[in-house]
C-alpha cells in the first residue's frame, strides 16, 4: 500500500462453506500483500477445513470462544487481533465488492479514522429487512446525535474499514459496553469513539447473498433495538414479549 501502510481484511464467518473459499482465494489474488483473518463463531460446516486446506500465506482463520460468539464480537476481536496499521471488514457471501477493500483503504490513506461504505440501493435486502434497516438507521443517527457523537448515510453497514490502533484502544475500553452477540458493529464502534474522529464514506451496489443463508432472525432485531439507548431498550422488551 501507499506510504507502506499495512490491511487486515476481517470476514466475520458462520457456516459459510459455500462463499468462504471462494471469498478468499479471490480477496488473496486481488490484495496479495494484506492479511486476511476469518473470525469464525464456532461453524458446524466445513468451512475451517477448506480454508485450512489452500495452505495461502497470511490467511489466518480464528475459531472464537463458543461461549463468547456473535458477529460484533467477532469484528471485535478481529479488530484488537490485526497486526497491521489498517482493517477492513466485509461479508464473506459477496454481498460486498470485493473492490471496495481498495476504495476503502485510498480514503483512510487520505487521513480519515474511519470509512464506512454506503449501500446505493438496499433492495437486494428485500422489502421488509430494507425497511428495516432504515427504522433502525434512523434510531442509530438519533442516538449517536444525543451523544455527540457523528453520523454517516449507513450506520448499519457492515462493510467499514478503520486505523487498528484507535479502534483497538476504543474496543478495549468500551468493549463491555457493546452489544458483542448483535450484528451492528459499526454501530457501537461509532458510539464509543472519540467525538472528533475523521469519517470518509464510499457508495457502493450491495449484491445478492450468492450462497447460503442468511443469519438474521428475532434476536438480532432484539439486540440490535438494545443499542439505541433507552428507548430501544423499551422496545426490545415489546419486540421480545410479543415473539415469545
């Protein structure tokens, strides 16, 4: 890279068998000078074993602490594990360009803490998780307002990049505050970050889940509701009450 910074690619992972390989043969041939770390929760697949199998350099694949899984606190470790200078994480079912990693990393090169990238059209979610996502963006960005803390277009991305070093020292001094079995990483990284941090945001066409399924059901609208201060915390009563 640039001024020879070096990237940690994290791929938060649960039984994704049928994208992993794939996904990181082809992160390998496109970024052979980065890291690539699979933070996988504990997957009853065969993911582990293939991956072990292409024998690639700098590919490291992390079987987390069953008793601590969840993807933010796969993010999370993944973030306080890299040994380079920047991350970036992305999904590993190609839901994410693989050329955004690049894009990514020119905006943290131009000095920014954080670059978050911003999903042109979320109709690939299907109507009801699109909707959704806007509800809970929108309770994202009031949240963070009330705590003086910026926003971006897409709170909820899972698709962001960061400098290791500060957001390894915010995870370890607020780690306990985050909801660590939710999916809303950026979220709470954005919420435990210093007030005057750097933002930089890309756009980008999110895709189709090319292979297997998605991991999204009731407890991740839960603890994701959970996040959003106490009034999300009120509704995340109701919500659960009701599902029961």
């Amino acid at each position: 890279m640039a001024g020879g910074r070096t990237c940690t690619i994290i791929l938060p992972t649960y039984d994704e068998e049928e994208n992993i390989v794939r996904m990181v043969v082809s992160l390998r041939e496109m970024y052979p000078g980065f890291r690539i770390l699979v933070m996988d929760d504990n997957s009853k697949d065969r993911s582990k074993e293939l991956v072990d199998a292409l024998g690639l350099e700098d590919v490291r694949f992390v079987v987390r602490d069953p008793g601590d899984r969840g993807l933010t606190a796969s993010v999370c470790q993944g973030i306080t594990e890299a040994v380079t200078d920047l991350f970036v994480v992305m999904d590993s079912d190609f839901q994410h360009p693989l050329s955004s990693v690049r894009q990514i990393c020119d905006r943290l090169e131009e000095g920014y803490d954080l670059c978050i990238g911003v999903r042109n059209d979320r109709r690939a979610l299907g109507l009801k998780r699109s909707f959704g996502s806007w509800v809970f963006h929108f309770m994202a960005a009031m949240t963070l307002s009330f705590h003086g803390k910026k926003r971006s277009k897409d709170i909820m991305s899972g698709l962001f990049g960061g400098r290791a070093e500060l957001f390894s020292k915010v995870i370890k001094e607020n780690g306990g505050l985050f909801e660590m079995p939710g999916f809303k990483v950026l979220f709470d990284l954005m919420r435990y970050a210093p007030s005057d941090i750097n933002i930089g945001e890309i756009t980008y066409e999110f895709e189709k889940r090319q292979g297997g399924e998605s991991k999204v059901g009731p407890k991740i609208v839960v603890s994701t509701l959970r996040q959003c201060g106490v009034f999300g915390r009120f509704l995340a009563k109701i919500y659960g009450a009701v599902k029961k």
